[in-house]
C-alpha cells in the first residue's frame, strides 16, 4: 500500500512538471515570435525607407546589417546580465524595449533619430534572445533539439507573418501610426511576468562561482567549427534576405512580391525548423546539417538563373527550407559543449557568429554600390556552400 502511495506522488509530480513545462515553453515561443515580428518590420519597408530618405540602395540595406551586427555583438553581454540577475526578468526587458522602439520608427524624418530608435530596438533583441533560449534549454526534457525547435519556431512565424501584416498596415495607415503596434509587445510582457516564473519547474539560471572564460570555450572541441558553420550560413541567409525585396524592386516587380518572398521563406523555415530537430534527436545534428546544408545550395543558384517570380520563389522557398533545418537545433547543440553556461552558449551560437557575419555583409553592402545586387547573391550562395563544408568538421554526439 505504501508502495503505491508513492509511486502514485510520483506520478502527479511527473504530470505537473509536464504541465509547467509546456506552459514555459510555449510562453517563450510566444515571446519569440513578438520580438522577432517587430525585428522584422524594418526589412520589408526598406524601399519606402530609402525613398523617404533619399538612401541608394546599398545604404539602405547597409542599415539592417549594421543594427544585425550591433544586436549580435550585444549578446553576450545579455547572457551576462541574464546570468547575473534573472534570465526571465531580462527576457521580458528585452520584448518591451524591441517593441516600444521598433514601433517609433516611422514617427520621425529625422535619419539619426530614426537609426536610434532602431539600435534601442536592437538593444533588446539582443538581450532577449541568449536568456530565452538559454532558459528554454534549462527547461527538463529528453527531446531537447525537438524543444529548442518549438521555440525557435515561434521566432520564425514572427518573421514570417511580419512582412505582410506590416506592409499591409503601413498601406492603410501609414508609417507614422506604427507606433500603436506597440500594444502588442507591451500585452506580452505582461503575459510574460504573470506566467513566465518558476512554479512546478525550478529551472536555475544563475551560476555562482563559474567563470565564463572566451579563450578557453573556443578551444573545446566542436564550438569553432560549429561557430564559423553558423557564421557562414547566417552571411548567406541575410545577403538573401535583406537584398531579395531590393533585388525584386530593382526587376520591376511590386512591393508585395518582397513580402511574398520573405513570408513564403519564413514560412518553410518553420517547418523545417521542426523536422531537422526532431531528425537531429534521432540521427545527430552534424549528419543533419551536413544533409540539409548541401541540399540547399543548387536552389540558391538555381533562383539566380531566372527572373520568373514565381521559378524564383520555388527555388528561394526550397532553398531557405533546407539550409533552416539546423537553425534551433545548432543552438542546443552548442548548449552540449557549454552545459552550465546554456545563456553564454546560446550567444555564442546566435550572437558572435551574427555579429562577424552582420559585420561581413555590412561590407558587402557598401560593395552593391559599385556592383550592383546580383554578384552579392552569388557571394551569398558561395558562403552557404562553405557552410556545408565546414559540417563536414562536426564532432559527432548523439541526437
């Protein structure tokens, strides 16, 4: 009789943790998605952005690509804020600043407020993202490249829905008014503090007594190779990303077309997001980024070899689709190599590589000028084949 007693006790205990589980994760996720659809707002206007501002083109791209370098280079620095204080508080910090500021950006004509308001913006995309994941990556589960998925999933329907809800706002009610899309971010904080807090799960994210040393991370085994995999997929992806709606202009195709591009894109990289996790748990993240990433390369080439919109969109979909399928599950993987430091490991898979990558195509920006956008692309489609070049150097762990 006592037996059952406790094996029953164990039981409810197991079902509440499920339960305050789920509830964390998909509070998270929805955190996700609110800072990374505010993020993505700025993308999409990038046409109208340089024409009220009289930008070339390549000085208008030259603007996400600076913001995604300074937010990426910030990371780690939110780790250590997240480390020190409480990665729940700053993760809440994070969705208000990204919100309120992303929301003022088509309230003034003034260049240098409008980019303040953008690296204040920034700021708290750049703490949010290592605290989140971070703290998703604590939360208990055997299926942890599967659970990072669901997370990063929620960031990629922000980013997919994005483009066309904030075009077609902006359509209707102009840029000035964006600043009431600020409710949005503001409601989810407050979501975020009521839910977001240890109850049934104690998930510590304060390490004591652990010193977090750069030089000594990097020469584990696994987090360089893994590093520049990141950084070379995260160059391809934004040389795409950020130059597709400006390329798309340039041909003579409608501002729609961009949103098309980008949400189709998002789209199937939320789908992809989930199946390489749920693969990477049974048959290991290096043999699936190894698969994923050189699958994806001939669809880039291949939306470069034509100018029919709807050839192109296949082949950019396809593409985004394959080379996303590592994109949560490489967070967790890193987290393997950092176990008692997930915060930090989540900067260094998100943060450092975005910020050298940012930093690269910050280049490549400037270099459209003399150029034009089309050979970029192609340097975009290079850097994702030495992406999956560099998967070949993985150490193998198991899903």
């Amino acid at each position: 009789m006592r037996v059952k007693i406790v094996r029953k006790t164990n039981f409810k205990g197991a079902k509440i943790i499920e339960k305050s589980s789920k509830g964390k994760i998909i509070i998270s996720s929805l955190d996700h998605f609110t800072v990374d659809w505010f993020t993505t707002l700025l993308i999409p206007l990038l046409p109208l952005i340089a024409t009220k501002f009289s930008l070339q083109a390549g000085t208008a791209a030259f603007i996400p690509a600076t913001l995604i370098a300074i937010s990426a280079f910030l990371q780690p620095f939110g780790a250590f804020l997240g480390e020190r204080v409480n990665a729940q508080t700053i993760e809440t910090m994070g969705i208000l600043i990204t919100a309120v500021f992303m929301s003022m950006i088509g309230m003034t004509s003034n260049l240098w407020i409008f980019i303040t308001f953008l690296v204040l913006a920034n700021f708290g995309n750049a703490i949010f993202h290592p605290n989140a994941a971070g703290y998703v990556g604590n939360i208990p589960s055997k299926k942890k490249h599967t659970i990072m998925s669901i997370f990063s999933i929620g960031g990629a329907l922000g980013r997919a829905v994005s483009p066309l809800i904030i075009v077609g706002y902006v359509d209707l009610f102009g840029m000035k008014n964006m600043y009431f899309l600020a409710m949005i971010g503001i409601i989810m904080a407050i979501f975020t503090i009521i839910y977001l807090v240890p109850d049934g799960v104690k998930i510590k994210t304060k390490k004591k007594g652990e010193k977090f040393v750069l030089g000594q991370t990097l020469r584990i085994k696994g987090v360089k190779p893994l590093m520049l995999l990141i950084l070379l997929r995260t160059l391809a992806m934004r040389s795409f990303f950020n130059l597709v709606p400006l390329y798309l202009a340039f041909i003579g195709l409608h501002l729609v077309w961009g949103g098309l591009f980008l949400t189709f894109s998002a789209l199937a990289g939320v789908i992809s997001n989930y199946f390489g996790a749920v693969l990477a748990d049974k048959l290991g993240p290096k043999n699936v980024n190894i698969f994923s990433i050189f699958v994806s390369v001939p669809f880039a080439f291949l939306f470069m070899s034509n100018s029919n919109p709807y050839f192109m969109l296949t082949m950019y979909t396809l593409m985004t689709f394959f080379a996303s399928f590592g994109l949560a599950f490489n967070i967790s993987y890193m987290q393997d190599f950092l176990p008692k430091h997930k915060e930090v490991a989540s900067s260094l898979s998100m943060g450092l590589p975005w910020g050298i990558a940012g930093v690269a195509f910050m280049i490549l920006s400037f270099i459209v000028n003399i150029v034009g956008l089309y050979p970029i692309l192609f340097v975009g489609g290079f850097a994702l084949l030495g992406s999956a070049i560099i998967a070949l150097k993985l150490p193998k762990m198991d899903g």
